[in-house]
C-alpha cells in the first residue's frame, strides 16, 4: 500500500480513479497549476509510448553466466524459430515479430560479444520452447524434453529481469502460460496467466485512449494484441479448468480488439480489412474472429455452467442456449472465405492451419450445448444429439485426415488442445456406439470405425504426450465398463432390451462428474487436472494399440 502513497512523480504504474495514487496526483496537478510550477525536463515524468518499460530494462552479456546464453545449432535454431513462427506466432501473435527476429540475427551476425535486452533472450528461449513441438528436425519423443530445457532457461532469464513492469515482460508471461498447458504444472499455468494480466492492468494496457500517444503504429496495435491475449487466456483455462475468469466482462471490450493488419502494412494501411494490400488473405484476420468467437464461448461458460442457480427452469436455460447458438451461427457466417475449412479438402500452410483450427473450436461447441432435462421433446432430444454425434464424427476424421503419425504434423491446433478435443468427441462416439449395441449387431458401423480412428490419433499422439495415452487408457475403460465389446453377453442382453433415451441419459451420468463416480478406475480425472492425469492408476497405462492401427 505505500507504493501507491508515495511521491506522484516517482510512480510510473497506472492507478484507477478511486486509488490513493490517482488523488495524490491530482492534488499535484493541482498544486502545480496553483503555483504556476514548471518543471524541468529532467524531472518531468516521460510518457510511456513503446513497447518498453515504465523503467529501464536489464541488458545482458554472455559474460555474466554463460550457460543462459547457450545457443543451438544454427540449422536447428532456424528450424526451431520458424515452427515457432509457422504455427504458434500465427495463432497468438502477441509478440513482435520484428523485434525479436532482429535480435535473433544480431545473435549470428554480430563480430562482438555486445549486451543485448534480456527480455528478449528470454522470450526467444521460450520460442525455442514452443518451436519445439512442432520441429520436425526433432525427433517426435524428444521434442518435450528438449521443449522443457529451453522453458527452464527462460524462467531463469525472466528471474533477472527484476520487479519493472513492462509490455514485453506482459507478453513474455502469456508465452509462458502457453507453453505451460502442454505441461503437468496446472497451478503453475494458472498463476502465470494471472500475472500477466495483472501486470497488463498495472500498465495501463486494459485503459482505451481517446488519442493515440505519440509512437509506431505498431505499439497500438501490439497493446491491443496483449491486453486480448490476457482475455484469451483467461478465458481458454476459465473453460478447461471450470473456473470463473479473471478479467470482467465489461473490460472486455474496453480496448477494441486488433486490427486486421499484418505487421508489414503498420505504416502503410490505417483500415483493417480481411485481404491486405497486396490482395493476399490477411493473417490477422484470423485472430480476431477467434477472439471474438471466445467471447461467445465465456458467455457459454458463465451461463451455462457457472450460474449459482441451479434450479433455473429448462425454458430459461433453452432460451439461453438458442441465443448462444444464434450467436455462433452469425459469428460463422462472418468468417471470410480463405478462414473456411472444407472439410473434404485437405488444405496446407498458415492459412489452411487457420481455417482447420477455426472449423475445429467451432465443432467442438457442438458438445457444450446443455440438454439434460428429461423434459425436453424426444425430437429435440434426438437432433440435438444427432447434431453432436456428427460434429464428433467430423471433429475426428478432419485429425485422422490432416495428422501426420509419423512427425505429429499438420494445420491442427497445439497438441494439448489436440488431444482435449479428440477425447471430448470421442466420449460423444461412446455414446452412440452404446445406443447402437441397444438396438442390435450391424457389422462394423460408422461410430465403430470412427472410434478407432480416434484410438488411432491418441495413440499417435500419445508418443509425444502422457495425457494422450492416459485418454486412450481411460476410453478403454469406458469402453469395457459399458461392454461394448462384440463378445460381451451383457451387450447382447442389451440389444434383446427397447431401446429409450433412458439408456441415452444412463451414459450421460456416467460421462459427467457432476453425478460422479467414486471408482477412479471408471472415470480417473477431471478437467482440472486435465493435462496431467496425475490421478490415474498405473495399470491402465499399460495398453495394447486399437484394433487396425
């Protein structure tokens, strides 16, 4: 609290209206219009315009502790930086690219051992952390590891870069809470996060100004790629973890969301538009869409599964869910051409990535649509998990078309959000294979194959990550608990039953946590500790491949 009472002139953080830092400021002002002060330059308060500090930022030299300053190979490095750029940067680009490639040269081309920004030695270590998953110069069981060295290195960096608070820190802790979602360090990731948007807001990043303050145009537009990063992430763990997020929703909105302008035409283009002058697709385009798309998905979250009222009537929650999904409807009908995936067509590149990505958040909200009242019409009951089955069935067949198994390559998301949403959908799978088996034996059906293809890609993917072979592990658990095994003589007593959608809501139990299992051999995790799966029992990691992999 005294930092916030002290001299006016010496606190360079940003204060609300109502702070004691605020009224002490105007008091001065005050005081200086009354005396008719003038200060001297050298003591006037410099106005924040970069992407710097509100102080002077540490420099460091190999000198001091060479280890940190360790490089890769050149090949690799390159290799490294532009996995980072191709599939992370295009995604989230909230540092600035320019900058932290301009450094990266000067690392090889400079005849001196000079002091370079320690801040951005940092944030091109975790870049190396995160090429690192996509790096096909890296063998596939290798690239964690080597991922977690460079993560290590970074948090050693970022350890002595101080207590000043600046844009690039801000950016470098939402980097660090990106990589941690591919980590067990749940808490970790969770705290990360929020100290970056506490450090966006002692900034003054979250503040919209009614005019630009003097600088680039590219520092407005990287203020307000930061400030909707913290949004994102905030909003991306508040959905995984189940949490209430951060940040409220009225400050939201309270920067405009970034522009649609990629870094070359900064100082060229003042208007955001999906082609960019060359009439090439913007890549920014993408960005804000799904910024505006997690919007819709908070709105989800704090109304579907968030509200304090669990007796809310069916209608009213019905009322929600067909405004949300009117919302989703426009929000697709938005989307610029080259941000549409087809899904018969295999696409490649940043923009194919993009659209793939973008198809894949936008199936996946097909299973947060909230229809457990036994009230509910059997016809809507029915489209609704028609609906879910088959956007469970493109959800998988667009990993299963677009996964290299061999490089765990493609235009897909991060493999953390990967291996989420084909579990997610393949639990969709389970289901309707069970409402099959009620109503006989068909053969191998189309839930059969798909539910083999998704064993498949976690089975791929459960090369590179724990979390992958522990879903695959549990699914099969699921799948012997409920027998759905050909030779199951409890699935064959099943089939001779009618079928009911009392059978549909008896799995659906089984699937939520709300309604809870105690067996952890059953249901072994929860969301909360998604990533890790710390809680599941070690015989079950020991499985044999799906059938045809």
């Amino acid at each position: 609290m005294n930092g916030v009472t002290g001299d006016p002139t010496q606190i360079r953080e940003v204060f609300g209206s109502s702070s004691a830092g605020s009224f002490m400021r105007q008091i001065q002002a005050a005081l200086d219009a009354r005396l008719e002060t003038v200060r001297s330059p050298a003591h006037r308060r410099p106005p924040v315009t970069g992407e710097h500090s509100l102080g002077e930022q540490p420099s460091y030299s190999s000198h001091e502790e060479p280890g940190l300053f360790l490089l890769p190979p050149r090949g690799l490095a390159d290799g490294l930086i532009r996995a980072y750029w191709d599939n992370e940067w295009v995604l989230y680009p909230i540092i600035n690219k320019q900058r932290i490639e301009e450094t990266y040269e000067s690392l090889w081309t400079s005849k001196t051992t000079g002091n370079y920004p320690l801040i951005h030695i940092c944030i091109l270590n975790v870049c190396f952390a995160l090429g690192c998953h996509y790096c096909t110069l890296l063998p596939v069981k290798e690239r964690k590891s080597s991922g977690d060295d460079f993560f290590s290195r970074a948090q050693r960096l970022y350890e002595k870069l101080g207590d000043v608070p600046s844009y690039e820190k801000a950016q470098c802790l939402l980097l660090f809470g990106i990589y941690l979602q591919s980590t067990s360090n749940v808490f970790q990731c969770w705290m990360t996060v929020g100290q970056a948007i506490r450090m966006a807001q002692c900034l003054g990043i979250h503040l919209s100004q009614p005019t630009p303050l003097p600088g680039s145009p590219s520092h407005e537009e990287y203020k307000r790629r930061t400030w909707h990063g913290c949004v994102w992430l905030d909003r991306v763990l508040s959905a995984t973890l189940g949490r209430p997020g951060m940040i409220p929703k009225w400050l939201f909105n309270s920067v405009p969301l970034p522009s649609m302008i990629d870094d070359e035409f900064f100082e060229t283009q003042t208007e955001g538009s999906i082609l960019r002058p060359d009439g090439r697709p913007c890549i920014m385009a993408f960005t804000v869409k799904a910024m505006e798309f997690y919007q819709i998905l908070d709105d989800i979250l704090v109304t579907l599964y968030l509200k304090p009222d669990k007796d809310e009537r069916f209608e009213s929650k019905l009322t929600h869910i067909l405004e949300i999904d009117a919302r989703i409807q426009d929000w697709n009908k938005s989307l610029p051409d080259h941000l549409r995936a087809q899904s018969v067509t295999p696409r490649n590149g940043i923009l194919g990535k993009q659209a793939t990505v973008l198809r894949l958040r936008l199936a996946a909200t097909g299973n947060t649509i909230d229809s457990n009242d036994s009230s509910l019409s059997e016809v809507m009951l029915s489209e609704c998990s028609r609906m879910c089955f088959r956007l469970a069935h493109e959800l998988i067949d667009t990993f299963n078309r677009n996964l290299d198994p061999d490089n765990l390559s493609g235009p897909l998301p991060n493999w953390w959000y990967s291996v989420l949403y084909v579990y997610t959908a393949t639990t969709m799978i389970l289901v309707e294979r069970f409402l099959e088996t009620k109503e006989g034996p068909s053969g191998e059906s189309t839930a059969y194959n798909t539910w083999n293809a998704a064993l498949h890609v976690l089975k791929s993917y459960s090369a590179l990550a724990e979390s992958a072979r522990r879903c695959l592990a549990a699914l099969q658990v699921f799948s012997e608990k409920l027998c759905l095994d050909a030779n199951s003589t409890v699935a064959a007593n099943l089939s001779e039953e009618p079928q009911d959608w009392n059978s549909f809501w008896g799995v659906s139990d089984l699937l939520s946590d709300d309604l809870g299992m105690s067996d952890p051999s059953l249901f072994p995790f929860n969301f909360d500790d998604f990533i890790s799966f710390d809680s599941m029992p070690g015989p079950y990691c020991h499985i044999s491949p799906p059938h045809g992999a």
